[in-house]
C-alpha cells in the first residue's frame, strides 16, 4: 500500500515514553503514515537527583524535543502533556491530542491495602506536590516522601523491603531444613526452597530483590495510565484513587504531538486528533495557565465532556493539604477555553491566588535552603 509520507517525531528515550511514542506511531501508520522515533534526551532525563518541581519549574522534559523540531530536524515531538508548558513559542502547535488513557491516580502497595487501610504514619512515596497535598488532606497522620525514576524504579523500591525480609525468612528456612536432614519429626516452614520460590518471580521483583534499599515505602502513588501503558500493572497490587478526591494533574493521561504550525501540523491532527479529548484537556490546560502556579504548586483540574457542557472539577491546596479551594463548574462546550478563563479569575478571587503565590515562595525558600539535592521523584 502506498504510504502518505515519513514522519520523524522525537520522544524521551524511557521505557514508558518509547511505549506512549508507539501507541502514536501505531495510530499514524493506520491512516498509512511512516513513523521513525527519534530519542533525544532532556534536561528531566539527566538530572536525576532533583525533585520535578525544581527541574528549571517546567518543561523539563519538553524543551530539548520541541528545540529539535523548531530547528527543522524532526516532524514532530510526542509528550506526556502533563509535562508541558502552558505556554508554547507561536510557531509550534499541539498537532493532535490522541485519545485520552485512564486520568487517574493509583496507589500501589506489597499487601493491596487501601488508603483507609494504611497503618497510621505510613510512609507513602511520591514525586508530586499535588499527591502530597491531596494524601495529608485525607490523612494527615502519613509521613510522604520523595520518590523519583521510572515506573519500574518506583515499584522496586517499593517492592524492595518485603520481598528482601521474605528472602531472608525462606534462606535461614532452608538452613534449618539442611539442618535437619533425617529428622522425620522435622516439619519446615515453607514447601518450596528459597530457589524455588526465586524462580517464580516475574523480572521486576528480582529487580527489586537487588536494589539498595534507602526508604521503606509503605505505599506510593503514580499515575494509573503509567502503570497500564508500562505492562507493569498485572505485576503489582494497586487500587484506583478517587478521581473527585484525588483530582488529576490537568493533561494527565493524554499524549501530546508538538509540530511547526504549518501542512505537517495539520495533518497530523486529521489523521490522529481526538476531539473529545482535545476539548477537555484544552478546558484543563486553560484553567492551569490562568492560575499559574505549573508544577510549582498543589493544582488538580480534571475536565469531562458531558454533552453540551464540559464538566471542571479544581482543586488548590497549600503544601500540606491543610487549606484548599475546591470547586466544579459546567462549561458551555461551545465556548469552553473562554468559560474555563472565566472560572479560573472566580477561582483566584475565592483564594486559589493566595495559595499559589504561597507555594510559589514556598519553593522559591526550599531552593534557596537546601545544600543538597533532594532524593528522588
């Protein structure tokens, strides 16, 4: 069959991202396109001991893809649209928004506890200053720590600690067992060897098995979409956070093609751009941009398409959960990144600027006092 052309797009070179840059590819050489994925690194990729907050605030994992296309050496750039910039140069475009994947948070723990089930002053794991936040709002007694890397990284330390303390108990086990050779009175503790029950891990827990353990994690929380688009979901125990108490980040789970405005651009979003999604992450992004604060602050905006009318659940909180403005509206579809700027000034007058600002020099304090960097995602 004929093909309509080769597109060169740029993607980071993770294991998620190279999953999420070929669900595009797939998409475009549906409507016949030829897709060859380029890896170039980002300034997020290289620093690896920094917390994203404080990754140059935003676009640290954008910059050096997009710079790529405006130089004219690629077609295009894949994202993760959580992790653009609102703001964007005038000569590149969102090219297509494909289908959106599941937007919500997950909690995975070793034993499938719930949120609920958490022992008090559990030590829960994560990156975000929006997870951090929603997490003491709902439980202020947990302890939660940073937590950086890829998806498999994060499950590995969180699976490190049990699966270690299960290896030991089933080594000594198999001493005891050698131990006691003959002894027909002899009953063991376990059925399998230690060998045998290594040899039933999936790659990941042996993984774990290995790694250096620096905190113990109680639970962590990361994005579901990056669970289930990682193949790692059916190796973990996780439950599905609330998406009305656990708002999103705005764009979360909804890939982004960057593209020189021009022909390239536009067909791109015919072949692959998904309406729906397009307007709620636009309602979504508008509302973030409004408010300012990018990842500087704890922000959850969550738009659904309901007809007529785009649904927008926001949530703003202070650092610590403690004060927040939570509010929804209904947004005229016809009119939805007007009506989203509309609400995000009612948003700011109700105090959602007071806190920004406040996380915002927050921040500005923690960069200024810390001699070292920060552990983790």
């Amino acid at each position: 069959m004929r093909t309509r052309g080769t597109l060169r797009l740029a993607t980071r070179g993770s294991t998620l991202a190279r999953r999420q840059a070929g669900l595009v590819e797939e998409a475009l050489e549906d409507r016949r396109y030829e897709v060859e994925l380029v890896t170039v690194e980002t300034t997020g990729d290289q620093i690896r001991d920094e917390l994203i907050h404080r990754l140059g605030k935003t676009g640290a994992f954008v910059r050096e893809l997009d710079e790529r296309v405006l130089e004219g050496d690629l077609d295009g750039a894949i994202h993760s649209m959580k992790d653009m910039p609102t703001e964007q140069p005038d000569d590149l475009v969102t090219a297509a928004v494909p289908e959106r994947g599941r937007p919500g948070d997950a909690l995975v723990t070793p034993d499938d506890s719930s949120l609920e089930q958490l022992p008090r002053g559990a030590t829960v794991g994560t990156s975000s200053l929006r997870r951090r936040a929603q997490l003491l709002s709902e439980r202020p007694d947990l302890e939660v720590a940073p937590l950086r890397g890829n998806v498999d990284t994060r499950l590995e330390k969180l699976l490190a600690p049990t699966l270690q303390a299960e290896h030991q108990k089933r080594s000594e086990a198999d001493k005891e067992r050698k131990g006691n050779t003959g002894n027909e009175d002899f009953e063991p503790e376990y059925e399998r060897t230690v060998d045998e029950w290594f040899d039933d891990l999936s790659e990941l827990e042996r993984q774990a098995l290995g790694r250096e353990v620096e905190t113990e994690y109680d639970a962590i929380v990361l994005a579901a979409v990056g669970l289930e688009r990682s193949g790692l979901a059916h190796y973990v125990d996780y439950q599905q956070l609330p998406t009305g108490t656990f708002v999103p980040a705005p764009g979360q789970g909804a890939l982004a093609v960057t593209a020189a405005d021009g022909e390239t651009a536009r067909e791109i979003r015919e072949a692959i751009d998904h309406p729906r999604s397009r307007v709620e992450t636009t309602v979504e992004r508008t509302l973030l941009s409004e408010l300012g604060g990018g990842c500087i602050a704890p922000i959850g905006i969550y738009a659904i398409l309901q007809g007529e009318y785009v649904h927008a659940n926001v949530t703003v909180f202070d650092r610590d959960g403690e004060e927040s403005v939570i509010a929804s509206r209904d947004l005229s579809v016809q009119r939805h990144a007007e009506a989203a700027r509309e609400f995000a000034s009612d948003l700011a007058d109700r105090g959602a600027a007071e806190l920004i600002e406040s996380a915002r020099k927050e921040t500005e304090r923690d960069d200024e006092s810390t001699a070292e960097p920060s552990e983790g995602e």
